[in-house]
C-alpha cells in the first residue's frame, strides 16, 4: 500500500521530539521536525543554572547514544541540553528551528501547520511534542492582588543570588520545589507550602541508584492510572541532604498557605507572615493551543487522549505528557518508549491515508 509523500510533522525538538523523530523515522516514515527555539533542546537551556537530573547518566541515555561521562554521574542542565544537539544531529532528520507553529488545520484527511513566518506545511500526520514550560501553572489565592510582594514561577528563576537575604516561601512540594528552595537556605529564610505532605526517596540505596531499582522492578512500566490515584503524598528524590534539612530545620515545610493580606501571607492556623517572595513551584501544563483548530483540546487546553493516542483525531498523537503511560513518559529514559507506543498506530493510519482518499 503507498503512503502519503506528506511528511509527519512533529511540533517540538526537546526529547519527545526528537524521540518521535526517531520513531517515525524508523516506521518507514518521513519526520519533519518544527522548533520555535533557535536549537533543538527543547525547554533544557531555560531552566534554573543549578538544575541536574535525578536520574544519573546511565538512565538518562534515549535510544541509539549513550550519555557520555561516568554513567553514576547527575547529569547538569548544560549537559542535557549539550546531548540532545548531538541527538538531533545523529538523526539524519529535518529540523527546522526558529519555526513556531501557531495553528495546526485539517485539510480533508491531511493536516495543515501554520507557522509564525508565514510557512504553511502540509503533513499526514501530526506528533504534539511540545512540552509544557511556556506554560507555567500560575495559581491564584485569595488577596493576592494585594499582596506587596513578588511572586514568581519558577520557569523565571534562574539563581539563588536573585533572591538572596529575603524571605521566601517556595510554593509546591516536587523535585524542582525542593531542589530550589534547598539551594535558596543557603542565602535566604525559607519555607515549603505544600498541600501533601512530602515523601523522600532515598536516590541511592543498596549501592544502586532508585532508578536501577524502578526499572529492574517494572515500577516504571505501571500504567499511569494507577499511579495518579494510588499516590497521596509527593515523592521527592533524596540525595540525602534535603530530608536531613527538614529534619534539622533548616528547611521547614508547612501546610499551604491560604491567601495573602498586604505584605504577608496566611499560614492555616490563622498566623500572618511578612514575605517577600513567594516562589511558585507549582508545576506546567502542556502548551497544545496551536490544535485548537482541529477540536482536540479541553476547554482547559488539554489533550483528549489515551496514552498519547488522540480520542479524536487519527493521526494526531502525543508525546512528553506527564503520566502519558507510565511514571517516566516524560523523562528521558522513558519518553522513547511512549515514541514507539503512539506511532504504531500513527503509521497504519499514515499508509492507510491514500487508499481511503480515493473512495
């Protein structure tokens, strides 16, 4: 059966991207890769200057090349966004950067990506792999207009320095919440508001990173269903200092607080605290407006999907999606496998186009 010569378009160049580039690639398939950004590393470079990976170097490799340096090493931010260039150039794909897709159309059964320079790209299939950081969850609590603070998301946080000796309230309770607000103790007063409580993952145990041990017991394979409704704290990788810092004080966690009043925040039990400024570690959204057009978001701007799989539309897939199918979907070491999950079925659908066009 002929396929489609329309190439499958895959929005985004971080490592859903290009493990989707990789995949379609493999299926038989032309991949043409879109990029807003000016390289394809995808969200890395804008992270905060401290950030590594919880997930040493030997997890942290996708399909085809290795991680380079000790494979027991926690990868930099800098050193992330350096593999991924080498990733993209070892693909023998087309990538085209500085290309932002504003809108994404059906045109009969192909699509059509319209892009901020004007380019108007016909694809027979569609890879969303856009990520979420432009798209930082902002919440709003009572009185914040008042407020006489700052708050900030930490997708503008870049260093500690920032922020040194004020009072800072790091609002969430994940990895990033905990990773900035222990490097903030060292120059500023600061507390974690979270509304779970946290749960620390020791990173090493038995002389085995977790991740040997997440793998080797196929706790990275449970489907995400059961994870999301079966967690009722927030895990937190432990490199061993940040459960120590609890414990000792120096890093106090405390109930989220309710609203803000002037220039202070209301702790639950009614207290009213002079801050500074609250740090929202608050988590990301996927940034999926450009498929508005085709009726495949929530009004909320979220995919309609199973597993990555649009509910609606054949041939439009997804990848990078928190909890898409698993804990690590959109991690490194696990995004390749959801790649290979949501082209297969992207593929029959790529080759079955030209045939069904002509009935």
């Amino acid at each position: 059966m002929t396929r489609s010569p329309d190439p499958v378009v895959i929005v985004g160049a971080g490592q859903s991207g290009l493990a989707a580039a990789r995949a379609v690639r493999n299926a038989g398939l032309t991949p043409l890769v879109l990029e807003a950004g000016r390289q394809p590393t995808g969200s890395w470079p804008g992270y905060y200057d401290s950030l590594a990976l919880f997930s040493p170097a030997r997890f942290s490799a996708m399909p085809g090349l290795d991680f380079p340096g000790d494979p027991d090493h926690y990868p930099h931010r800098d050193e992330v966004a350096d593999y991924l260039q080498r990733y993209a150039a070892g693909l023998d794909v087309e990538i085209r950067t500085g290309t932002q897709v504003q809108a994404v159309e059906r045109d009969g059964r192909a699509f059509v990506a319209r892009t901020a320079d004007g380019q108007e790209v016909t694809a027979a299939a569609v890879v969303a792999a856009s990520g979420s950081f432009s798209r930082p969850v902002r919440p709003e609590l009572p009185g914040q207009e008042s407020f006489t603070g700052k708050v900030v998301h930490v997708a503008d946080y870049r260093d500690s320095k920032e922020l040194a000796g004020l009072r800072v309230v790091v609002a969430g309770g994940g990895n990033s919440a905990v990773q900035v607000a222990y490097e903030l103790t060292e120059v500023a007063q600061v507390d974690i508001a979270s509304r779970r409580p946290l749960a620390f993952l020791p990173q090493r145990r038995d002389g085995h990173d977790v991740h040997h041990w997440l793998t080797s017991s196929g706790f990275d394979n449970l489907p995400a269903e059961w994870l999301i409704h079966s967690v009722h704290q927030t895990l937190v990788m432990d490199t061993g200092d940040y459960r120590a810092a609890t414990e000792s004080g120096r890093l106090r966690r405390r109930e989220m607080f309710t609203g803000f009043d002037g220039e202070t925040v209301i702790w639950p039990d009614g207290e009213r605290e002079r801050v500074d400024v609250v740090l929202l570690a608050t988590g990301y959204l996927p940034n999926l407006e450009y498929l508005r057009p085709l009726g495949a978001l929530t009004p909320d701007g979220l995919p309609l999907h199973q597993g990555g799989i649009s509910s609606v539309l054949p041939g439009l897939v997804y990848l990078g999606l928190e909890f898409q199918r698993s804990f690590a979907s959109n991690t490194l070491r696990g995004v390749s496998r959801d790649a290979a999950y949501v082209v297969g079925p992207l593929a029959a659908h790529v080759r079955d186009a030209p045939a069904l066009a002509g009935l």
